[in-house]
C-alpha cells in the first residue's frame, strides 16, 4: 500500500498538482477572513468572558447527549433571528454541514441538480446520499431548465448552488433559480459560504438581499470566512432542524464543539452584522483589482466579488506566478485541478477589508512583473 501511495504521489509531483501545506507570510491574499475580523478585541473577549463563566472548556459530548450547552440553542436562534427564517443548525463545519444536510434529505430516487462549480463539500454530499445526479454547467439557467423538465421520474428534485462561488467569485441569479425550482416543482438549496457576513444587509446573504429566504428550502451559512470563527449553520424552517437532528449523522455521531466556542460565533455575528464599513470597502479594494487587472490585460473572468481569480491555464504558469508573488510579499495560492476544472489552474484572489488600495497596487506591480518573467 505505501508503495502504491508514493507512486501516486509521484505522479500528482510531475502533474504540478502536488499540494504541501504552507504557513502564510506576506499581505494576506488566500485568507477568508473577508472582514478583518479574526484579530478584533472584541472576539477574543467573548471568548474570554465565556471561559469565564463556564464551568467545562469541554463540550463532553454530542449535542444529543451531554453536548447540548444552552449557548448552542441561543447562538442557533440568534442567528435564524438574524437571517429571518424560522430556525438554524449548527454544525462543527460547513463541510459537516453540506454532507450532513444533503446525505440526510436525499434518498436514492431523487435527482439533484448541481452547478459543475460546486464545492467538493456540496459534491461528497450528494456522492453520500446516492441520489441521482445531473450537473449542469456553471450557471447555465437554459441548461437547467431542460434538465429539470426532462425529469418526470417519481422522486423530489433538489437543485444545489452557492450563492457566490467560491472559485471563480461570480454570483447565483437566486431569483431566476427560485422561479425555475417553483416551475418544476424542486426544491432549492444555497451555499451562501462566501456570502455570508459580506454580501445585503448586514452581511445576512444573497438569498435574504435577493428577499427569496422563504422560497429557499435550506442555505448553509459557514462562520469560518467571514464570521472569523468555525462551523457553519444550516438555516431554514423549524421541520428542516428537526429533521436534521434526527438524520443527518454528522451531527448526530459527532462531540460538539466547546460552549465557549458558540460565545465567538455569536459575538462575530454581531460584529459582523455592523461591519457596513468594512463590506463597503471590500466592494471597493474588490472593483478596483478588477479595473486594474482588465486594465493590465488581464482576465478577470466573471467575478462579481472579493474574489477574483486570476485564470493561467497550466498547473506550471499558476505555481510559477503564486512563487513570484510570495517573493514580493504577497500570500497567495495556486489553485490547480481537481480543485478546479483542468486547464484552469488559476491563483485565486480572496480580498479582505484590511487591504488598501495601494495594496493592490503594489500586488499588480508584482503581477505584471511575474507576467512579463513568465510570459504571460
Ligand atoms: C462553498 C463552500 N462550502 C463549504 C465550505 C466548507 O466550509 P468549512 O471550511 O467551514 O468546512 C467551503 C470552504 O471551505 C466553501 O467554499
């Protein structure tokens, strides 16, 4: 077995698709804390002021059993509350929660409808439930409309998006996907990981900003990007939790995460609900990379948000630019196959609202340098 396993390391090796984990160092282009919120006081503090009170650092089970801290049912309340739907789950991560929500809802007669975009975490999920599957190509509403026609069989159609993708940084058209699933009879599920906290009204998401939440059958709110914590929330209507606290095994067969650790989602929530200052700005340090890399002839593809991918092609070209841009004290990452489709390896900008513009433009300097060394 290791034998097999070295070999198949080689090969990742000569396909320039061999991942290594690096510590980041440099002006943070690769990070999700897309607010600036990961250092604020006022997050430690709660952690603090939780660890205080508390008597356990430890949740000591799962929530089923002795896991169930008051502070998870507050937190999960808090924050339907705050995205107005009649309740949320709280799951240990967001990958827990996409498993959890479509390997438990699904069953084998159904056919979802996935985005080809989706994230690996949305794919393992429906892989997990044996459901019947029809990938339709990003953001192909034509495609989608024939597919979803041409499903007459007997079971439920499911159709599975994020709200901005997290690869390519564009954006779900929520209404038109709405009134498709209500046409056809589907249901609707959104992955607003990268919207939440940064996209409408204080941060409350794509669906909400789009006011479709109650044609929505369940979005998925991750806290590890912008909410600067962990976990992430399944949102929806009160059968939906009940359901899911009775399926969905990973969080059925899983301990919870410390109670104080709900202390820190909740005060992130609140933080970031206020944070109009900083989403503004994001918007803005965002559109003006787009402006300067189209400027530069650069491609900037469809990115409608803080991240902008910046397409090479080859695993080679992506790595070579991701190098040239650590040596001028940028933190970013290649992003290469099966992560993205192959030939679309691509260092992925994912902008944060601690960067200013002369940030970018000192990133573009460095860009349009790694462009000229390496020929593109
Ligand atoms: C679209 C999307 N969904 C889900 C996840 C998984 O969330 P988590 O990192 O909390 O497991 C991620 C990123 O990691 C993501 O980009």
């Amino acid at each position: 077995m290791i034998e097999r396993m070295a070999a198949r390391l080689c090969a990742l090796r000569d396909a320039d698709q061999f991942r290594e984990l690096l510590v980041p160092a440099g002006i943070p282009l690769c990070s999700n804390d897309y607010l600036g919120l990961a250092t604020h006081p006022r997050l430690k503090e709660a952690i603090a002021r939780a660890l205080e009170q508390d008597a356990q650092v430890a949740s000591t089970g799962s929530r089923l059993l002795s896991g169930n801290h008051a502070r998870w049912e507050q937190l999960e309340s808090q924050f339907a509350d705050f995205i107005g739907v009649e309740a949320a789950l709280y799951f240990p991560s967001g990958y827990a929660a996409n498993i959890g929500l479509l390997g438990s809802i699904l069953k084998v007669d159904d056919t979802v409808f996935s985005d080809a975009a989706n994230h690996a975490s949305l794919i393992d999920g429906i892989r997990l439930s044996r459901a019947n599957r029809v990938v339709f190509p990003h953001l192909d509403m034509n495609y989608l409309e024939d597919a979803l026609r041409a499903q007459t069989g007997s079971g439920e159609k499911v159709v599975v998006v994020e709200s901005i993708f997290s690869m390519d940084g564009d954006r779900a058209p929520i209404a038109q996907l709405v009134g498709l699933c209500e046409r056809f009879d589907a249901s609707l599920i959104i992955d607003e990981a990268h919207a939440t906290g940064v996209v409408g009204t204080g941060g409350r998401g794509l669906v909400y900003a789009a006011g479709r939440s109650e044609h929505v059958l369940a979005t998925v709110h991750t806290c590890g990007k912008a909410l600067a914590s962990m976990g992430a929330f399944v949102a929806g209507s009160r059968t939906l939790r009940e359901f899911l606290i009775n399926h969905a095994r990973p969080f059925i067969f899983t301990t919870a995460l410390p109670p104080y650790s709900a202390a820190h989602v909740s005060e992130a929530v609140v933080l970031a609900s206020q944070a109009d200052r900083e989403r503004e700005h994001l918007a803005n340090v965002s559109e003006h990379l787009r402006a300067r890399m189209r400027a530069a002839g650069f491609s900037v593809t469809t990115s409608e948000s803080q991240i902008v991918p910046l397409i090479l092609g080859s695993n080679q070209t992506a790595l070579r630019f991701a190098a040239a841009l650590a040596g001028a004290g940028f933190a970013v990452r290649a992003i290469r196959p099966p992560t993205v489709p192959p030939g679309s390896a691509r260092l992925r900008f994912s902008l944060n609202a601690t960067l200013s513009t002369s940030n970018i433009d000192a990133l573009m300097d460095a860009l349009t340098h790694a462009g000229g060394v390496s020929g593109n």
